[in-house]
C-alpha cells in the first residue's frame, strides 16, 4: 500500500508540474497586445518575445508607426514571429479585424494585453462633449470590446489583461474622464472572470501609478510633475519596467488570480 501511495504522489506531482509548465511556459503562445509599438506596450512585445512568444502588435495611427515599426524590428531580431496591425480600436470592426487576422497568421491567441488608454487633464466645468466622449471610447469602450472579442477568441486557460491607472483609487480634480471612464474596467474584468473561468481563462487588470513615458508628461507641468513624484511613497514616477514584469506574472504563474485590479504604484496610492 505504501508503494502505492508513493506512486500516486509522484504521478500527482508529475501531472501538477507539466500543467504549471504549460500555463507559465510562453514559447510558442501567441501574444496579441493592443498599443503593443511603444512605451509599455512594446516592453513587453520585447519581453515576451525574448522568451519565445508569438506576437501580434498594435499600433494606432501614423504618428506611432515609427515605434511600431521599430519594435517589430526589436522582436524579430530576438527571433520571434510577429506582424504589425494598424488601426484605431474605437471602430469596433477594427477589434474584430485584430483578432481574426491574429488567428489566421498564428492559428490561434493565447493571449490577450490591452494597454490602450488616453489621458485628459481638465476641469469638469471646461470639459467638452466631444471630450468626454472621446475618453469614454478610448478608456472604456476598446476594453469592454477588447474583453468582448478576447472571450470569444481565445483558446481555452487563455490570459486577459487590461493596463488601467493608480487614479483608480486617488481623491482628486482635475481626472475625472480619465478615471472616471477607466473605472468600469474593473468591472468589466470582474465580470468576465465569472463568464471565462469555465474555460480556464483568467481575467485581471492592472493600475500603475503615473508612468515614465510620454504617455504622462504631455499633461503636465514641471509643478505637476514634481509633485506626483513626490506622492510616491518609494519616491519617483512609476516605471515601466517595473510593471511590465508584473504583467508577464499574471499571464503566466499568476495565472490563478483572476477578477482583480492590482495596483503598483510605490505607495502612489492604495485602497
């Protein structure tokens, strides 16, 4: 009996390190990232790729074409298989086209990152309409449909995330689309944890703190600036590379949390 016993614990942990292998294993896997040609988003095309991925890389317009183009260069230098799709995802076809050309030059989406956001710094009593609009589109819009089309698409134990913001859980003016319009993400992610999980999708987001890119600094002033780095309990503006591995940690090992908004921020703020 004993014997036996010994056996089925080794066959029971063989089975449970070929399933974790097969979850956190990224070779292989195709990535879809949405605004995957600059700033986060193309960290982590770098990153995945270097560790064997299958990338399918947005970019938005023209303007961003040069990063785009040069971060497929990057991956494919690294060895990866990658394409690069324009297109802007407010057009909600455009998702759609996203995803099935993803599917016709890879087979199949493993994964699924949404890093598309827009920022806009503006008292309630100035903003415009079309303003407002704008930011709904951008910020909430392309992540409910984003979400929408990876559910159906993706193969079974696939990985969704969508990058939101700290402000999440910040008390202040002056963001109020921008937080505002991000905030129905983590409800969209809670939701389709529930509606995917059968299938073994996990569903997260993440909420950096005010990052160092390009991305941030187009808001603010030098006042403004100095101040949220100051809010920072670790000191300093948040840095990509320091969210990019997380990101890589719920699509992989992480892969059991699921429905959750993770703020990393440097104590930026907390909830």
């Amino acid at each position: 009996m004993a014997g036996v016993a010994v056996m089925f614990i080794k066959d029971f942990i063989c089975s449970y390190n070929l399933q974790k292998m097969a979850k956190s294993d990224l070779k292989d896997k195709v990535v879809l990232i949405a605004g995957g040609g600059k700033n986060l988003g193309g960290l982590l095309a770098r990153n995945l790729a270097s560790r064997g991925a299958k990338l399918a890389i947005h970019y938005n317009t023209e303007h961003s074409k040069a990063d785009a183009v040069q971060t497929l260069a990057d991956v494919t230098d690294l060895g990866a298989k990658a394409f690069l799709f324009q297109g802007d995802l407010t057009h909600i076809g455009n998702i759609t086209r996203l995803f099935d050309e993803t599917i016709e030059q890879f087979g199949r989406i493993d994964i699924a990152i949404n890093t598309v956001g827009k920022v806009l710094k503006k008292p309630i009593v100035e903003t415009t309409e079309a303003e407002y609009d704008s930011m709904s589109d951008i910020n909430s819009k392309i992540a409910y449909f984003f979400i929408q089309e990876a559910g159906r698409k993706l193969s079974d134990n696939g990985k969704i995330c969508t990058v939101v913001t700290s402000l999440l859980a910040a008390f202040t003016g002056l963001y109020s689309t921008y937080e505002g319009m991000k905030a129905p993400v983590e409800h969209f992610t809670r939701a389709a944890s529930k509606e995917f999980g059968s299938r073994g999708i996990s569903v997260t987001a993440v909420a950096p703190g005010p990052m160092d890119t390009p991305f941030f600094y187009g808001q603010e002033t030098p006042d403004a600036v100095a101040y949220h780095k100051s809010a920072s309990a670790l000191g300093g503006l948040t840095n990509i590379a320091d969210i990019a591995p997380l990101i890589e940690f719920l699509i992989t090992d992480g892969w059991w949390i699921t429905g959750q908004t993770i703020f990393a921020n440097g104590g930026y703020t907390t909830r």
